[in-house]
C-alpha cells in the first residue's frame, strides 16, 4: 500500500515544476513539487515526529515537511537535510492553518536531498525515534541518575559485574 502511494506520487507529480515553499498554501490540496532550504530539522520529544523548517522561526512558516518516526526506515537521516535546498514531491495538505507534507518515502525527494544516508542503524523507531545505547538506567529512591550495568563475561567464564 505505501509503495502504491509513493508510485502514484511520484507518477503524477514526475512532470510538475517545483514551486517556491512560500507558494504551498495556494496549492492545497494539489499534488505538486515544493522546493527550498531547510534551515532547521527538529524533532518532537514526546512523539518523535521530525519537521524539515524552512524558515528560521517555524511558527510563522507557511510550509512544512512532517516525517513520523515509523517512516524513518523508509526516508533515511532526515537530520542530514538541515541546510540543503530540497525538492519534495507530495500532495500538499493543510495542518492547524499551514500547508505541509508528509514525507513517508526517499523517493519523494529530488536533486540534492535524494542523497541522505539510511537513518542509523541504532535508531529505535517504535521508541519515538530515540537513540537505544543499549545501556539503561532508572532512578533510585533518593531520586539520583544511577547506572544498571550489564555483567561482564570473566576469563574463567563466569559473569562480574562491572
């Protein structure tokens, strides 16, 4: 079904010239090209969502690209778009007043931004695109950060702790 999506995605917008980021919210609704710099890429802390900014304060922005974090296997390192001038191909649709899409596919960027590498090996997509270390650590009843360690295997074979 995604692979469908992003087919008739690409398929009906391959001939469309990009327009200018200002320009989405006249093209509601339309399956179009949108192109501009990515001057920030930031990340939601409670949901993971990562949005591509294309102007230095979000909030007065007319455009946006949303990349939820079950799509990063999909779209690779979003993060390596910061400062790039990008061209993305979707339909644009409208958010809390402003114009955005949705990016569920690499293959809906073009040019320059087509090129990111895969998202990291070690990203933990179901853990709201949290980094897992592998290392984990809980709060004692004194309410201080302490460690849990795992056991390190001794030469003799039996397990030490660290």
């Amino acid at each position: 079904m995604k692979l469908l999506l992003a087919v008739l995605i690409l398929a009906s917008s391959a001939a469309a010239e990009c327009i200018p980021f200002d320009k989405a919210p006249e093209n509601i609704g339309k399956t179009t090209c949108v192109t501009g710099k990515v001057v920030k890429v930031s990340q939601s802390p409670r949901s993971g969502t990562y949005f591509l900014n294309f102007c230095d304060d979000y909030r007065n922005c007319p455009f946006t690209v949303v990349v939820f974090p079950k799509d990063l296997r999909d779209v690779g390192d979003v993060t390596q778009l910061e400062g790039k001038t990008i061209e993305i191909h979707g339909t644009i649709k409208e958010y809390r007043g402003r114009a955005e899409i949705v990016l569920i596919d690499a293959r809906q960027l073009k040019g320059e931004s087509a090129k990111i590498p895969p998202a990291p090996k070690n990203l933990d997509v179901e853990r709201r695109g949290n980094y897992s270390a592998g290392k984990f650590s809980h709060q004692d009843a004194d309410n201080k950060r302490t460690r849990q360690t795992r056991p390190r295997p001794t030469t003799s074979g039996e397990q030490e702790p660290d």
